[in-house]
C-alpha cells in the first residue's frame, strides 16, 4: 500500500474500514441470531451500530472533501469473493460467537495499527492528529471486543449465559 499523504485519503480509507466493519458485524448478528443466540446477536447487533455511526460521522465530515475511490475489497474481512461463494457461506454456516469475536479482534487491530502507522509517518500535523483520533476509536472497539472475549467460552460450550447481561 502507498504511504497516505494527506487527510483525504486517510479518510477513504476510514470509510471503507467502517463500512466493511458494520456490514460484517450486521451479519454476524444475523448468523448469531439464526442459531438463536439472541445475546450474542445483541452484542454484534451494538458493534455494527458503533461502525455505522462513525461511518456517518466521516461522510458528513467529508460532503464537501474530495475523497479518493477505493475499492471496498481491499479490506473485506473473510474473503475477497462474492458473498454468495462457498467458502464464505461454510465459514457462517460454522462460525460460533467466539470466532465471530476472534475475527472482529483481528480486523480491529489491524485498522488500529493502519491508523498508527500513519500517525507515525505522515508528515502532515493535521494528517498525524486524524490518524490518532482514528487508532484511539479502533482501541475502544479493541477494548469492547477484548472484554466480551474474556466472557466468551471456547467453541462447545454455552455461549448464551456468557452473553446475557
């Protein structure tokens, strides 16, 4: 990936890292809430909502900014196919609240350590202070899905009471 230089792009990148982010967490609650685990469903239901409303924050922040077009592929999470393929349907038909989070971490992580690189190596002081606002919001969804991890048995065992509040 090429270095990001100036606001604008880090902000297209922002955009499709939400937007991937809330798409898969709306479908993890959906998968959750089809093998009737209702708390897990909530929980994942709560993520995409966080995702979607920082997604809305950064287009109204960019209305009138000129945001470079990427693909959203670049960052999908499970695979770069179509949602229709085998693999990904197998991964859902499988996938337990556990996994669900495992994977969420991992894709929090790595946005936050995105965000950080760039903090680390732009040169632009407004670019450096977006990209630490950026990693500090992953690091409160890091947080959030490292605490419901802790609460969350291995696959196997009852999911449904570690979720319920």
């Amino acid at each position: 990936m090429q270095p990001i230089k100036s606001p604008n792009e880090l902000y297209a990148h922002a955009i499709v890292l939400e937007r991937e982010a809330a798409e898969c967490y709306a479908e993890f609650a959906r998968r959750m809430d089809d093998q009737g685990n209702a708390a897990a469903a909530e929980v994942f239901t709560t993520l995409a909502r966080l995702e979607e409303e920082h997604l809305r924050t950064l287009l109204e922040r960019t209305q009138e900014v000129a945001v470079p077009e990427l693909r959203d592929e670049q960052y999908a999470w499970l695979d770069a196919g179509a949602p229709e393929t085998t693999a990904r349907e197998l991964v859902f038909r499988l996938l337990t609240a556990r996994q669900a989070l495992e994977i969420a971490l991992r894709a929090e992580s790595r946005a936050q350590t995105f965000f950080e690189k760039v903090m680390l190596t732009a040169d632009d002081p407004a670019l450096r202070a977006l990209a630490r606002e950026m990693a500090a919001e992953e690091g409160e969804h890091i947080a959030l899905v490292e605490q419901l991890l802790q609460r969350t048995p291995q696959p196997g065992l009852d999911s449904q009471v570690i979720f319920e509040r």
